[in-house]
C-alpha cells in the first residue's frame, strides 16, 4: 500500500485479517456551477497589509482550477499582480469598479460590499 492510499483508509489502523481490504475514502470533487448562478462578492481591504489597498473577490463556487483561471484572467484584465488563496482571489490595487464590470460582462452575479 503506497503512503497516499495508506493515508485514504477509513477510521482502520490494524487488521489481522490477510484477506481484509481497507476501503479508501471518495475524494470530493466540486464542480464548478455556471456563472449565472454564482453570487460573487468584490471587497477593498487594508488590513495585515502594511497599508497596501487589495481587492478580494469570494463566493467563488467550483473546482481550484476554474478559480485560478479566473485569478488570471481578471488579473491580466486589470494589469497588475495578485494571487488566489483560500478561495479569493486578491488582485493589488483599487479595482473594485472594473472587477465588477468585468464580472458581470462574463455572466456572473456580483456586488460591491464593504466600504
């Protein structure tokens, strides 16, 4: 048994069974919804950044993939750096406006929130 799947058994550490076959836990997979359905929301934060103004966007709904993509794109669209992390996407800079409007011209549901 390789160290992943060794890993992936479920609640069994020892059986003295030789013909016992340890079941293996279903990876969960999240499917990205579509674009209409998603209810998308773009903040401005300040905080644990040394000052430095960044707009977030959370309530993304899919696979890891899709969002980095989205990352990406809205980051390019926008000329500047960013990152995804934890489920946001962080893109530098006061882009509030043009992130929402770039949103919404893809088909996603989006609002301002925050200050």
């Amino acid at each position: 048994m390789s160290k992943k799947e060794f890993k992936n058994r479920e609640g069994i550490v020892y059986s003295t069974d030789p013909n016992y076959q340890y079941s293996k836990t279903p990876e969960k997979s999240k499917t990205s919804i579509p674009p209409e359905i998603q209810d998308l929301r773009v903040f401005l934060d300040r905080k644990m950044r040394a000052g430095k103004t960044v707009t977030l966007i959370r309530g993304f709904i899919g696979e890891k993939e899709d969002l980095e993509f989205l990352g990406k794109l809205l980051k390019a669209k926008c000329g500047t750096g960013g990152s995804v992390k934890e489920g946001e996407i962080l893109v530098q800079g006061d882009f509030r406006d043009k992130i929402v409007q770039l949103l919404h011209t893809m088909g996603y549901k989006v609002k301002k929130s925050g200050g």
